[in-house]
C-alpha cells in the first residue's frame, strides 16, 4: 500500500524540529532515509517535522538518537465506512490519551509534560483497507533521546 496516511495531532501541537538522516531507501518510490509508512510499528521512534499532514514515508530511527515521537501503541478502526478526519481523532485520542498512554509511560496523559499524536487512516487508505492508528509520544519542547517508556513524567 502506498496510498498516504494523515498524522493526526493531539491535544498539545508538537513544535519538533527536524533531523537530517542518511542512507538508502528500504522500499522503491520510498525517499532516501526514509520508510514506507506502512513499516512503522509500535517501540519505533520516527521524525515527523516537515512530513505535512499526508504522508507515504517517514524517517524511522533509532530510539537512542534524537528524534520527534516514539510509537507507543497501535490499535485497528472497525467499520467499512470512512467515519471522518473528526471521528478517527476522537478515537486516537480516547485510546491514545487512556489507559494505552498510563500504561507506557507510568502516569495519566493529565499528569504527563509529553503530548501524544498519532498516525491515522485517510480516506485514500480507508479505502484500501487501513484500519490502524498507531499512537505516538514527543516533547511539546522538542526532541527527545531514548525511550519515554516508564518515564513516569
């Protein structure tokens, strides 16, 4: 599937800057240091600044290098109608901001200095069959390095 996926954006904007990244393309049409979207998995730690609210690709790195946001769950949309940008962002947050963040990072999103987002189905991929939003974690104040897993903050 190459059909773009729409990142979302939670409560807080994150404000992230970006990272240059170097190397070879795991996917053809893919850009150079760059990932098929579709590859993206919870425990990946991607850079999301610049990337618009359409995307195919997005940078995946290591978790220990600098980066905008880590995965930190994923979960699938049922239904065979495209719900809507709105309804799909009230879902992500309900499950994104709930007991999947408590979880990861050790206290309530309320308590929490990190802001989620996420990566959500378009219609274009509603269509072709994406279901799956993935959560995603970052610092409102920018990147971050290592996993924000039981960060407790």
């Amino acid at each position: 599937m190459n059909a773009p996926v729409k990142r979302a954006v939670g409560a807080v904007i994150l404000s992230l800057s970006a990272l240059a990244l170097a190397g070879c393309s795991i996917l053809t049409g893919v850009p150079e240091g760059e990932s098929d979207v579709f590859s993206v998995e919870v425990g990946d730690c991607i850079n999301t600044s610049g990337t618009g609210d359409e995307i195919s690709s997005i940078p995946i790195v290591p978790c220990d290098e600098a980066h905008d946001q880590e995965v930190f769950a994923a979960f699938d949309l049922d239904g065979d109608t495209f719900p809507g940008d709105s309804a799909i962002e009230d879902e992500r947050s309900a499950y994104c901001d709930g007991d999947a963040f408590t979880e990861f990072v050790g206290i309530p999103y309320a308590d929490s200095m990190y802001a989620t987002s996420g990566l959500t189905p378009t219609q274009s991929s509603w269509d072709q069959g994406d279901r799956e939003v993935l959560c995603t974690i970052g610092d409102p104040a920018g990147q971050t390095t290592g996993s924000l897993k039981g960060i407790n903050q």
